[in-house]
C-alpha cells in the first residue's frame, strides 16, 4: 500500500479515536443526553465508513469508475448486515467478502 495512503488511514483513525475519547475524558462521571451519546456511539461507524469509501473508490487522485458499482453494491451490503445483525464487524467481513466475489464476477 502507497505510504501517503496508510498515513492518511492512521491519521484519520487517530482523529476519530479522539474525538470519542476526549468527551470521556473531560466529562467522566456525567451524565449526557440520550442525543449525545448516540452521536458519540455512531460517530465511529461513520468514520470508519468515510475510510473505507475513501478506498474503495479512489486509486491515488482518480476515482475508480469501472469498480465502482460492485463496490458500492459491496459496501451496501456490508452496512445492510452490519445494521441488522447489529454486529459491524460481520459486516465488514461481509462487505469484503462480496467485494472480492464481485470483482471476480465483474
């Protein structure tokens, strides 16, 4: 992998693990809005699905378009059984299970 690219992937992961840690940190011991702590627990699957997007469809500055149905259609599926089994990990797998299938097919 380009050493630009894993640098931009550490760089986001550690933004998006400070910006669930800091509240935790300074706020300890308090009690947040119902509102508040869902954006906290799903901010870091919104991240995570920025990265993996950021991936999926662009290949150094230029955006795939001859891979980008099957990925999309991959990462639907990935959110699809990730939101449902309520389990994301499975859904990654999922999601790069169905990428490499359709990309065998495709």
């Amino acid at each position: 992998m380009d050493p630009a690219r894993t640098t931009i992937i550490v760089g986001m992961g550690l933004v998006s693990y400070l910006i669930r840690a800091l509240p935790q940190l300074f706020l300890a011991g308090r009690s947040f809005p119902e509102a508040f702590e869902r954006y906290l627990r799903y901010l870091s699957y919104a991240l995570i699905a920025s990265i993996i997007s950021t991936n999926l469809f662009l290949a150094g500055p230029r955006f795939e378009a001859g891979a980008a149905p099957h990925r999309a259609l991959a990462l639907a599926g990935a959110v699809l059984v990730a939101s449902w089994t309520g389990k994301p990990l499975l859904g990654m797998l999922i999601g790069a299970l169905l990428a490499q299938t359709l990309s065998w097919l495709w």
